[in-house]
C-alpha cells in the first residue's frame, strides 16, 4: 500500500520544501547538463516509506531557452539515518496536476491506520482486552536510527461500546517495515465516539507513477508498486 499524504499550501513555501526542491534541480543540472533554476514549487506530497519520499510539481526557469518558465516532475527519497538524500531527474510536465488532499479527522492515512489497529492489537493479545481501533486523534513521529517512533494518542472501543481516548508509543523498524514493538495503552479518558477512520484520499495518478519510477531507480520495487505502473 502507498502511503502518501497531501501537505497544505503553507508547506509549498516553507524553505524545506524548496530546500529538497533546489536539491533536485541542481542534481538536475550536474547529471543531465540542463541549466534550470528554481522558481517555486506548485504541488506536492509525501510518501511514508524507508525513509521519506518528497513528490514535487515544480516550476523552473530554463536559462538555456531565454528564460522561459517551465514545468516539472521530480522526487526526492531522504533517509536521514543513513545520510542518504537522492533525487530523480526531472521530468518535463506542463499540464496543471491534481493536488493530494489533506486528509483530516477522521480521515488518515492508511499508513496510520495501520500503525493505530496494530497497536490495538497488540494490546489485547498482551492484556486479554477485546478493544476496537477507531480512529487515531494526533500523532507525532521521530525519526530514529532503529526506525521510526510515533507518539500515538488513539480512539478505541471495549465490548460494550465505550469509547475511550488512549496513548501509547510505537516502533517500525525500516528494514522490514513490521510494527513489532509498542507499549501497552494507557487509558486517558472517555471519549465521544468518532465515526470510523476511513481510508485516505485517492492518490492522484501522477503521484502513483512518480512513486513507482523513483522505488524502481532509487531503491526496491514491490510487487504491488510494479502493478501501479502506468
């Protein structure tokens, strides 16, 4: 599964953004023999993955064709643990793209969606409990060297329907991207129940693409990313 989030308009100028950006047209310049500079970003998202993934629809001015502003496709992989920062070359695409919606409360991700229901899980298989995952109500992820640990607070329900408010800690480790560590819940309070988390918003095709070409020429391909392929 793709886990990709929409980020908001504040992001686009944010000078990460157009750090990781520049990165990519300056690569751009050395390997391909282009002279482009960054003019802004126009689009992007981010894919949890090993690591980061950062998509960008950048616009760039050509200095070798009198300055023209043109459009382009790029992605940038960060894995900071590893000191590791790579980009695609970019690829040429001046049609107005969809943006990724944000996805909000009681949308997420199905990246978190995962994290939240394991966590769950894992809590009753160690304490007997017959909790149900609902939602997860915020987050916080850090990037560590084992992997990446979030800082969870979630919404579940007992048997009876009661909902309640929990917190807890999680470990994904990155070299098999299994959750195999998490801390017990520790109950917060009672909560008023929240419909269901129901799945992110669709990804536009673009992204499904980007993200393909970049696994397949930045780091391993699944499977189910081949049969993304366009």
């Amino acid at each position: 599964m793709v886990s990709v989030v929409g980020v908001s308009e504040t992001y686009l100028v944010m000078p990460r953004a157009k750090s990781l950006a520049n990165l990519a047209v300056k690569n751009n310049n050395l390997r391909m023999k282009t002279n482009l500079n960054l003019v802004r970003v126009e689009n992007a998202a981010i894919e949890t993955t090993i690591g980061f993934i950062y998509y960008f629809h950048l616009k760039a001015e050509d200095r070798k064709d009198n300055g023209k502003h043109k459009m382009y496709l790029t992605a940038v992989w960060e894995k900071d643990w590893l000191n590791f920062l790579d980009s695609m070359p970019l690829e040429y695409a001046p049609d107005p793209l969809p943006r990724m919606e944000i996805a909000t409360a009681p949308e997420i991700s199905d990246f978190l969606k995962d994290v939240g229901e394991f966590t769950v899980s894992d809590h009753n298989l160690k304490t007997g409990t017959q909790l149900e995952f609902v939602n997860v109500g915020d987050f916080e992820a850090t990037r560590l060297q084992d992997g990446t640990h979030f800082d969870l607070t979630l919404q579940a329900c007992d048997e009876d329907g009661k909902h309640m408010l929990f917190k807890t800690k999680v470990i994904q480790h990155d070299f098999d991207k299994s959750m195999n560590k998490s801390r017990p819940l520790v109950y917060v309070s009672e909560a008023e129940p929240e419909p269901k988390a129901l799945l992110a918003p669709l990804i536009p095709d673009w992204i499904l693409s980007l993200s393909c070409k970049t696994h397949d020429q930045l780091g391993p391909v699944s499977e189910e990313r081949c049969a993304m392929k366009l």
